[in-house]
C-alpha cells in the first residue's frame, strides 16, 4: 500500500499522533519499573461487546482474549455475545458480562470459546429489532465483530439501520425512550476471521496462518509415504472462492501442480498436468503432489475434482494415485503462534479504534499490512472483496488475480517460476549474459534456510545463470568447497530443517581473507548471496570494507536474515525466528497442561535468543506467559521480589499457575537458577518452582509455511536485485566491478516494505558488542504483554488509518 495515497496527510497523521500521545501521557504515566501508580481507567463507564460470527478459525480467542482483558484494563463494562448474531437475537444468558478470568487459558485453544453461528434471521428486519432490543437493554452502543465479510456487511447493515429500528421499538414500546437515548447510535470494529485470506484490505486474516500449518504438516507426512510407493497424491484443501492456501501451500510444500479458482487451468490441463509429472518422473523424481481447492475450476468455469485429477493420471501416465481431502482438520487444533499474536495486537488496537469513534466515524477493520496494524474502512474493503467475486463470474482471471493484491500476484508468479522443469531463453534478467553467482549459509541453522537456498538456486537457473553452492560457511569457502547446482538437486529442499550447505558462525579473518578472495576468483563468483544471521550481516561488512585490498569482493551481495534470535539489525522479522517460537509455543502449552490438577506451580521457561529478548517476549506474548525477563529491560532482585507478590496475589484469587519465560542471557548475575531460588525462598512454601530449559530444540524442526514461503520470496527478491546490480557494474570487458555501498546490502521488513539497505548504513544502528539493532519495534509489545497478563504497564494505539486502495511501495510481502 502506497503512503503517497494515503487518505491524511504525513503532517496530519503526525499531528493525530502527538495528540494521543499527549493524551495517553496525561492520563497513563510511562510504564516502567519506577514504582509508578498506573490510572489505566481511561475509557471508565463505556461498554462493548464481541461476538463471533461465519466460520470459525485458530486465533479467534486469542482476539477475544485481548479485547476483553485490554477494554477491562481500560475501564470497560465488557460483553461476550455467544454464538454470534443468533445469540445476540436470543439475549438472556447468550449475552454475559465478562470478568478478567472468563478469558483465562483460552489463547491456544482453536475455534471460539463463544461459539458462532449464521444467522437467517439476522437478516430479516424482525431479527434486526430484537437483537437492537438486547443491546439497548443492557446499553451497548460498541460492537467488535470477529468473521469473514458477510458477518462484517450485516454489522454494517445493523448499524446504518440503526436510527430507524430504535424509533419503532420506541413507538411499539418494546424499549424505553431512556434507554433508547443512552445508544443513539452503534459503532462497529471488525476484525477478519477467516482460514480462506480472502478478505481484501489486510495482508493475513486470523487462521489463515494455522490453516496452512496444518496443510503443510499433512503434506509433509504425505511425502514420506508417496516416495516410499513412488505414488502421486491429489490433495484437496478448502478455499471455495480464494486459491490463497492452495497457493501458498504449494509454494510452501514444493508441490508439482497446483489448481485454484482465480488462475483456471486450460481446457487442456490434463495433458498439461500429466506432461508435466512424466518429465519429472524421468528427472528422476519418486512422487508427485497436485494440490487442489476445492473451488477450482478451468478456463470455462468447470468444477475440476481431486477425483477428477486423480482419474487423469491413472488413466494416461497409469500412476498409483490416490485422493487426501483435508476437509475440516484445517479449522482445528491448536493456533499457531502468529494467530495468536496476530490476535493479541488486533484486539488490542480494536478497543482503541472502537473508544476514539464518534457518531460520524465510519465503520473500519484492524487489517495488518507487512508487520504494522492498520485500520481501513469496513465498505471499501468489502466492496473489493466482491469486486473479485464479480471479476470471477466474468472470467476476468485478471482482474482477478490483481484485485487479490501484489501479495497474491507475487506468489503467483513466484510458483509459476519455481515449478518449471527447464530454463527458458526469454523473459529473464539475465539478458544473453552468463553469470556466475553463488550462496552461503552462515551461522546457526534455522528454519527456512534451505528454503531460499532452493529459491535461490532455481531462480539463477531459470535466468541463465550458473549457480553454485558454498559448503561450511567461510571454511568452506577458503577450502574451495564448491558445488554446482542442477534444478533437480535442490528437490524437497524447502520442507527440511537446518543447513543443507552446512553452515557454522565463523567470520572472514585477516588470514582467510586472501583464500577466500582466491577462490571467488577462480569460480568466477560475480554475485554473492548470504543467508544467516548476525554472522552473516557481520561478515558482508567486512567483505565491503576490504574491497580495495582484495577486487575479488567487488562484487554485489545480499544478506538474508536468518535467525532465530532475529538480532539483525535492518529488519523486523528474521527467517527462521517464526518456526522457532512455534516450538517454544507448544511446549509452552505442554508446560500449562502438565500443571493441570496439580498444585500452586510457577515455571520459569529459559529461551535462546542470546542477548535479544525477542523470543522471550513474543513466546511469552503468544503462549498467555505472565512475564518475560529480557536483556533490554533490566530487572533487580527487587523486581523479581515484587513479582513474588503478584504471584502470591493472583493465587490467592484462584490462579493455580503462574508462568515466566526468561531470555538465555537476560542478567549473567540473575541467572535462571537464580530466579527459582529466590522465588522459592520468597515464596514462603506457597508454591514450588521449575525450571525448562529448551535449549537447541527451538532451532529444530520443520520449518513453518511462513518461514518456508518468506525464504523463498526473498531470495527470489534478492537474485532479481543482485541480477540488476550485476548488469549495471559491468565494464566493456564483461568483468564486474562493484564498489557502492548500495552493491553489499541486507534484505529485510521495514514496517510495510521489503527493503534493500546497505549494510554499511547499518552499523550505525548496531550495538556489537552485544550483537543488537539499537532499536528494536518489539520492545512495543512489552507493555501488551504486561496488561494482558494483569501487570501495571501502558499501551497506545500504533495503528496508521489509511485507504484499501493503498499498495506497498515494494511488491514483496511476506505473506
């Protein structure tokens, strides 16, 4: 989305930020550890209420958790509406005032505590006046809406009808005129759940990102059995009228084929399908993956079937085909971690959006765009959801794939690339030049490395580059340890863990430097991808600032994140740290159940991350943890003696557990022994203590779809831009001399853009010593992290206003 578009102004937007931040500092005094007495009853006397509605989908209670907890902490009277507008129609015991403790433990459980339901009555005028004649009743006038469009068009319809229903229920003296004046008018917040991504105006919707981890870990398991046989599996996931988890799923899983509803597959398709699993066949390869939603459909508007496909193959290839429909196990289980945060941060923002509104504000939706919250208006978003609906019934795939958003069309175009079997001589970068380009893993493992390796390779090879692989790191590089990639060598890269290349956290030394620059040379290495850590960003520095001693470096590089710790300065997200706090996550959530039954318990959680708190924190924000004790916010024994008493303060209202997630190198005096020592002695026998240290099994596993496909999009991203800069610094004699700072950068998320920032510019921003950026936007979380606990702490709202019609000025999103 564009800031150039944006409905106010830069000044304006800074202007309304001032404000509130004013505002929040003349009512809430800054959070801190400095014994300060919070007045958190800012919006005291207002009331709301939330409801679910639609299908259900992982991340709905976390949402409700944090409207509920963050409109409680504000001085909110707080309403649950169960089983979404029927429930609102019913009234009684469907409507319930909400305590703190309603909303306890419920943030990894799947679907919705509160139940939803589609309502035909709603949409009858009758349904309308008795759902108005509840409201009123018990003086709502502000509604957060949790579902997909349809829900959020009738919340829409309810409130611009609003006026209209009150006079009649005064005049049919169903209500009371004193009670119809008190709710003149209603405003609504939405906030998408949806497993299908098919709502325009926000980048992921809550449960799309669970979805997927479903899809993928069944397809994983598919692939271990399909090689055993050699067989060919057509996998059917759920997407009527969105292709975005069949999509993303197959870039995710490496799947051969892929069918969804807004790129229909020629009339010819199955000849086109079955070539294409017969020329992999004789590539070599053991099995084929076709994956297909359930609303796909050909050029002519004709339904195509898993069984439809599977009849294809066995009758002209004679395969061993089988059919897995994935069904409703996608809506299930446990949320993954971004829904959860996903949830947090959204309901948080919405009690702040729906408390701000005035009877002339428009309905709008907390939507996030790249990692920043956003609040767009409610009709333009649904006018452009169904604008693709139209452009569909047209056959205008187009259309329709555009009116989808740049995130959807680069996954498009980024699959089509990935999926094909051969080189082709026109379209590409590459321009009749024959590059020489290569990648290096460097540091700790993490998920989504190979990943971009994959990407990486088949992008150069689609381009016409050669492409090679650097083994061990820097080691490897100065021993010569070279290999060169075919297309087939990097097949079902995507789906492991860990370093194919093998990768270790050593730096370019004085004397490694003269090998390493050696054997560029006699590679002819003219283009050079790095994807790692801090090592990784550390060591492209220091190729940059010895270009003049060694004109072997004079070439372009790129870095890629990729870390579980996410310490690189120059983005706010690093491949691999998403895989790693769903591990911690879940045995978070094993942790909380072990303690079921059990009594008075308090775990202390230790995490790595070195010196940066961010798993720490964000772990602890996704999993319901009590607190996080991190490096960047230095804590005493006197904090964790006042944590004693919250401990003891909470049990004695009933909490049977209280749970601590602390970062590895947090204090080295206050270590994690330590802190159950001291919270032992303080304790004074009312609870015991253990300890978890997860220690290397946050840097295993299978790597997530949102690491897998964020790998895979940047380095698609990074050989594109490496390529550009390759042409650019070419001299007459075809040798490549680049010296610019602008030809050693690092690709990362900056706010609501994908970014190339060269990474001399980032060593101003970069604590060494420590291995840190200077700033890090996480640290933002910390005070949600304490209100949604019950700690004394502030919040303000961080969300932009903007237009739906809005586009990112960089098209690569990581979604």
């Amino acid at each position: 989305m564009s800031e150039d578009s944006s409905m106010i102004s830069p000044e304006e937007l800074d202007f309304i930020r001032q404000r509130a931040l004013r505002r929040f500092d003349s009512i809430v005094p800054t959070a801190g550890r400095e014994g300060n007495e919070i007045a958190s009853d800012i919006f005291k006397g207002r009331t709301l209420a939330i409801y679910t509605s639609g299908g259900d989908s992982q991340g709905m209670n976390s949402a409700v958790r944090s409207i509920t907890r963050m409109a409680i902490y504000c001085g909110c009277k707080v309403y649950l509406i169960y089983e979404g507008y029927e429930g609102m129609i019913e009234g009684g015991d469907f409507i319930k005032e909400a305590t703190w403790n309603t909303v306890s433990d419920i943030i990894q459980q799947g679907g919705t505590i509160i139940g939803s339901a589609r309502s035909s009555e709603f949409r009858t005028r009758e349904g309308r006046l008795k759902a108005a004649t509840n409201l009123i009743n018990r003086g709502i006038g502000r509604l957060v809406c949790i579902g997909g469009d349809g829900s959020l068009t009738g919340a829409n319809t309810f409130r611009l009808e609003w006026t209209d229903l009150v006079q009649e229920l005064v005049r049919t003296e169903r209500v009371t005129a004193a009670l119809a004046k008190k709710i003149p008018y209603i405003q609504i917040v939405g906030l998408v759940g949806s497993i299908d991504n098919d709502f325009c105006g926000t980048d992921m919707t809550i449960g799309t990102d669970s979805a997927l981890q479903r899809i993928i870990s069944s397809i994983d398991a598919v692939v271990a059995t399909a090689q055993s046989h050699q067989r060919a599996f057509v996998i059917e996931v759920m997407g009527r009228h969105c292709g975005y988890l069949a999509l993303v799923a197959a870039l995710a899983s490496e799947a051969d084929f892929c069918f969804i509803p807004e790129w229909p597959a020629p009339e010819n398709w199955r000849d086109v399908l079955c070539d294409k699993l017969s020329q992999m066949r004789s590539e070599g390869q053991r099995l084929n993956i076709i994956i297909v939603a359930e609303g796909a459909i050909d050029r002519d508007g004709k339904p195509i079937t898993a069984e439809d496909v599977k009849t294809a193959v066995k009758n002209k290839l004679k395969y061993d085909t089988r059919v897995t429909i994935l069904g409703h196990v996608q809506r299930g289980g446990a949320p993954s971690a971004f829904d959860r945060l996903l949830g947090c941060r959204m309901g948080a923002e919405a009690v702040f959006a729906l408390m701000e509104m005035t009877e002339e504000s428009e309905p709008c939706v907390i939507s996030i765009d790249g990692n920043v919250m956003v609040r767009v208006p409610l009709l333009k978003c649904v006018e452009r959801t169904q604008m693709v609906q139209k452009a569909m019934a047209d056959k205008d795939w187009t259309t329709a794939v555009m009116l989808r958003g740049r995130s959807f069309q680069r996954n498009l175009e980024t699959y089509k690339l990935l999926t094909k079997m051969r080189t082709v001589e026109k379209d590409n970068l590459s321009e009749g030049h024959k590059f020489n380009v290569a990648v290096i893993n460097v540091g700790a493992p993490a998920g989504g490395m190979n990943a971009a390796v994959r990407s990486y390779v088949r992008m150069a090879l689609y381009h016409q580059c050669t492409v090679y692989g650097i083994e061990d790191s820097f080691e490897g590089l100065a021993n010569g340890l070279f290999k060169k990639f075919k297309w087939s060598d990097v097949t079902n890269w995507a789906m492991y863990g860990g370093s194919f290349l093998g990768t270790q956290k050593s730096l370019p030394t004085a004397e490694t430097m003269p090998k390493i620059a050696e054997e560029l040379k006699k590679h002819n290495i003219q283009a050079l991808l790095l994807v790692g850590g801090f090592e990784a960003y550390h060591s492209t520095i220091l190729l940059a600032e010895n270009r003049e001693k060694y004109p072997e470096f004079c070439i372009p590089m790129c870095v890629i994140p990729c870390t579980i710790s996410n310490n690189v300065p120059g983005t706010m997200v690093s491949l691999g740290s998403d895989t790693a706090i769903n591990e911690i996550c879940q045995m978070i959530d094993k942790i909380k159940q072990s303690a079921t039954g059990t009594k008075r318990r308090v775990f202390i959680v230790e995490t790595m991350g070195g010196y940066c708190g961010y798993l720490a924190t964000v772990s602890a924000l996704s999993s319901g943890a009590d607190n996080a004790y991190i490096f960047e916010e230095p804590f005493t024994v006197q904090d964790l003696s006042d944590d004693v008493d919250v401990i003891l303060s909470k049990m004695e209202v009933g909490a049977k557990r209280y749970l601590v997630v602390r970062n590895e190198w947090a204090d080295k005096n206050l270590t994690t022994d330590f802190v159950q020592n001291l919270f032992n002695s303080e304790g004074k026998k009312q609870f015991t203590t253990r300890v978890n240290v997860l220690g290397h099994v946050q840097q295993g596993g299978s790597p997530t779809p949102f690491d897998r496909n964020m790998g895979t999009k940047l380095a698609a991203r990074a050989l594109e831009f490496l390529l550009i800069q390759l042409k650019e610094n070419l001299t007459g004699d075809n040798k490549v001399i680049a010296k610019s700072p602008h030809t050693a950068t690092l690709l990362g998320l900056k706010g609501r853009k994908v970014v190339f920032t060269p990474v001399q510019d980032l060593k101003r921003e970069t604590d060494f010593e420590h291995r840190l950026p200077t700033e890090q936007w996480w640290l933002g979380l910390r005070p949600l992290l304490r209100v949604l606990a019950r700690h004394r702490s502030t919040v303000e709202s961080s969300a932009v206003l903007e237009s739906v019609e809005e586009e990112s000025a960089d098209d690569t999103h990581m979604f």
